[in-house]
C-alpha cells in the first residue's frame, strides 16, 4: 500500500520536463553556494538567558555575510541552514511538539520572518532543517494518537497516524517499538521513546507535512534540510525515495529553485537511491576517515580529485540537477579540529580541498575559529555542540549535557581573530573570496589532473567562459609541476594562492611550496 501510493503519485507530479524547465528557467546554478550551519541554541544569545536565539543570528549577520562581497570583513557565506527553531522541550530541537511555532527560548516567528528578510536583502539563501520522521510525544498528533487507542476509537482521524502495533507483537528486525500501557500498543521508536515514528502510509500524515513546509515557503524559506529522511521506512529505502519524490515535487510546483538537502547518513550505494529526488550530504568524504580528511594529511591529492571527477559524473548521470555536498564534520559528529590540527596546517588544507570544490559545500559554526568538542567519554552530542567563541561579552552557553574541558578549546575567539590577518577565521574569508572570484570552480565541468609521481593534483573546470586550473600540495614538501605533462591547456597566470607557502609560475612549471593551494587561469 506504501509504495503502490508513493509510485504513483511520484511519476504524475515528477518528470524529467518540469526539471528541465526548472534547470534551464528559474536559475538552479544559483543554488552552489558555501552554506553555514547554526546549531541555533549555541550561536549567540540576544537577551543573556544563555541560549542562542534568532535575534542573535540577526545580531551576527555582519559576521557571516555584511551584503558587501568586497568589504572582506566579513566571512562571506552564501547560505545558512538552521537547526531546528521550532517549539521543542530538548535543547536540539529535534523531538518537535509544534511545527508552527518558533520555540520561546529561540524567539518569535516575527524573529525568523526578519532574519529571512535580512538573508535575502544580501544574497543569502536561508533554510530550515525540518525532521519529519519523528515529533516529540508532547507533540499534539500524537496525543490524540495515544488517547484514540486509549479509547478505542479507531475512527478517530489521529489513529493511525504513527506507526504502532498490538503489545503481542513482534517489532520487526531492526526497528525499535516503545510499549505504551495506557494505549495498549507499541509505537515505533528508533531514535528515542521520546521521538514517535509518522506513519506515512496515511494520506492525512502526508498532507499534515506539506502543509509545514508549504508555510514556511510562503514564510519566504529557500529550502530544507530533511532529517533522518532514510527512516521514514526504515529498510524500505525505495519507499522512502518515493515519498520524497513525491513531498519535493510537490514542494517545486510552489518554489521551483527549492534547495533541498537529505540526511541519509550511509554509503553511497544507499546515498545514490536518494539522489533522483534530493540532494544528499557526501558522508563518504566527511569525519577523522573521510577522503577530505586523509588527503588533508600529506595524502594523495590526485586520488581526491580522481573520486571528485568520478562522483561527479555518477551523480549527473543520476540526475543532471544534484550538487556535491561536501562537508568536514557537524553537530552529530567530533569537530574537525581535533583531527585535523590548525598548528600543522591540516584543517587550512582540509578547507581548500572541499570549499574549493564543485557543489555546495557546508561549514560547521565555529569550524573557521578551529573550535573544538567531542563526543569523549560523556558520550554526549552536547559537547560537539558547544558554545560559539565570541569573546565579545556575548552571554550564550554550552547546551544543557556539555562536559567538555574548556581548558582544551585552544580556538581563540571572534573577537582575536579578527584581528589577526593570519587568523584561521580570515583564512577561511580569504578561501570564500577565491571561490566567489572564479565561479568555474563550484559550478563549471571537472576534469581531475593526473600528475605523474607527485601527490600533488589538481583540475581543470571551465563555466561560463571562464577556465581554471587549481593545484594543490598537501604536503610539506615543495613541489614542481609540468603543465604540460598534465594537461594539454595553457595557463600563464597564478590568479589566486592560499596556504602556508607561495606559488610560483615559471613558464609552463608550477612550483607549490609545501602546504600550498594555486589557481591559474588560461591563456587569453
């Protein structure tokens, strides 16, 4: 019945042409764009209560994006996505009791209908993550749901609204179900008893979501962040791809440039079922193992930029309208500095790799200070959620559950490194501005460079006229490399050079000294 219901309405509402007509019409190329995520609690307090809110995201604006792109103050982010802001009783968020309110402690709607239009007046794309395979249990649907069984009452329309099953039986293999006494069934719980499962077999489930994201596109939202959006069947991956088929195209019948980016936090052979309907994070190149991350640390640049040309070819032939989306870490995961150490130039070269790449690439707050927090011994995601590092009085705090040593937080604050030109916050200023000054490199066609006994590598991509070749050495090692044995174009100046050396042209030879990126442009 899932499936049959999610097919069907999928190939009525979503077909190759309304694509086309989107790509080609209403700008999606718009859409490559550095994003900035805000874990809303833990980025800056406006009325010293201690919890980050949305007056304080309005209050910062001049820190992420002044609306000036030649200012080069501030850090110059193209988007902001937003943890959850609606009303909740956990300090994540996560477990929604009303999609239609802004949570107290973050502010008012009027707050987000400000900073949306603040976004926008500066070419910021805004959105909003949206969990939709959970509420929390004092959310109201599912208090009609528990009082419907308590009763008896299956006509009831919040009945079946999540998925739940008799006490006798046996929950599925792999799924949780938490035993309600007083309603006499189990409801499904995967994430926390607290978080009940949608049943999304029921059309009234369906419509009830649609609805939420269709205001907040009224509202004036450019997209979502779709949480845990391979649960929604958990083990049924092509239910789950139907439903977002489905939800999305329906969604860009109202908003046909919608950013839309799903977690489905799996390799890419699960990742790929998604990509038909939405973009995904690349969780592949992401943490302390990813390719990001190895290829930081001296790796082998040419293997970086082989999987980067590879990707992207796979993921066009999947659907000519996704994005790369490559990311370092987030508020699930230990912050990259502590893998990834500034004082060796490790988190600077783990930037260039991603941010200087083709899609749309996500920062973590407080990855451009070095921030550090991990999961440690407290087993706690709070302490990868920490406090922002103002330095300036402002009075946000460490969410409720932190236990990490601040005598380890070696990042020193906004306020220092402002000030400091070789700071890691303007270096990542710097980076943005490159990748803004060259629109090839996140938008144009990519063409990995082998370079023959060097770990050295880099690309080619051209757009709009314009072509580039970027390099990097991520090793501390100098490096000499022949244009000539690696591509057959020509390219005689250094346009840009970021790292902890310089960059050298010589003729036809590129020298790159040790932890060095450089972009050149072709020949007029």
């Amino acid at each position: 019945m899932r499936r049959m219901l999610c097919v069907l309405v999928a190939l009525l509402l979503l077909c190759p042409s309304s694509l086309a007509e989107t790509k080609s019409s209403d700008g999606v190329d718009d859409l490559n764009r550095v994003f900035y995520e805000i874990f809303v609690g833990s980025f800056s307090d406006s009325n010293g209560d201690g919890v980050g809110d949305l007056r304080g995201i309005i209050n910062r604006m001049d820190y992420l994006n002044d609306g000036d792109p030649e200012s080069n103050t501030s850090l110059g982010v193209e988007g902001i996505w937003l943890t959850p802001v609606f009303a909740s009783p956990s300090y994540h968020k996560y477990d929604v009791t009303d999609f239609y309110a802004i949570d107290p402690a973050f502010g008012t709607m009027d707050d987000l209908k400000e900073l949306i239009a603040l976004c926008h007046g500066r070419n910021v794309k805004i959105i909003l993550d949206l969990p939709l395979n959970h509420t929390g249990a004092q959310n109201r649907w599912f208090k009609n749901f528990l009082n419907a069984h308590t009763l008896n009452n299956p006509d009831n329309a919040y009945y079946d609204f999540f998925t739940w099953l008799p006490l006798e039986a046996a929950a599925p293999a792999g799924r949780h179900f938490t035993t309600s006494k007083q309603a006499k069934l189990k409801y499904e719980s995967n994430f926390s008893d607290s978080m009940p499962e949608l049943n999304y077999d029921l059309p009234a489930v369906r419509e009830a979501v649609l609805k939420i994201a269709l205001y907040y596109l009224d509202l004036g939202v450019d997209g979502f962040r779709f949480d845990a959006a391979k649960y929604l069947y958990l083990g049924d991956n092509p239910a789950c791809v139907d439903f977002w088929q489905w939800y999305i195209g329906e969604l860009r019948k109202v908003k046909p440039d919608l950013y839309t980016v799903a977690e489905v936090w799996d390799g890419e052979g699960v990742i790929d079922q998604f990509l038909p309907a939405t973009n995904c994070f690349n969780f592949t190149t992401s943490q302390s193992e990813g390719l990001i991350a190895e290829t930081a640390k001296a790796g082998n640049v040419n293997r970086f930029t082989a999987y980067i040309e590879k990707y992207q070819q796979k993921i066009t032939e999947i659907s000519p309208y996704t994005m790369n989306l490559l990311f370092i870490s987030n508020h699930d995961m230990d912050r990259a500095a502590g893998y990834l150490p500034v004082t060796n130039g490790q988190m600077m070269m783990a930037a260039n790799l991603y941010l200087l790449s083709p899609g749309s690439p996500f920062i973590y707050y407080g990855e451009e200070l070095g921030m550090k927090g991990s999961r440690g011994g407290a087993n706690t995601d709070a302490n990868r959620r920490l406090a922002m590092l103002w330095g300036d009085g402002d009075t946000v705090r460490d969410p409720v559950g932190a236990t990490y040593d601040a005598s380890k937080q070696t990042a020193k604050p906004v306020k220092e490194q402002l000030e400091q030109s070789y700071s890691l916050f303007n270096y990542y200023r710097r980076l943005l501005k490159i990748r803004r000054d060259h629109p090839a490199i996140a938008k144009g066609n990519y063409t990995a460079l082998t370079i023959p006994d060097s770990k050295a590598g880099g690309f080619v991509s051209t757009w709009d006229g314009e072509t580039v070749a970027l390099f990097h050495n991520t090793t501390p090692r100098d490096v000499k490399i022949d244009l000539t044995a690696c591509t057959d174009q020509a390219f005689d100046k250094i346009s840009a050079s970021i790292g902890l050396g310089e960059a050298f042209l010589n003729g036809s030879f590129l020298t790159l000294e040790g932890q060095t990126t450089a972009v050149l442009t072709a020949a007029q």
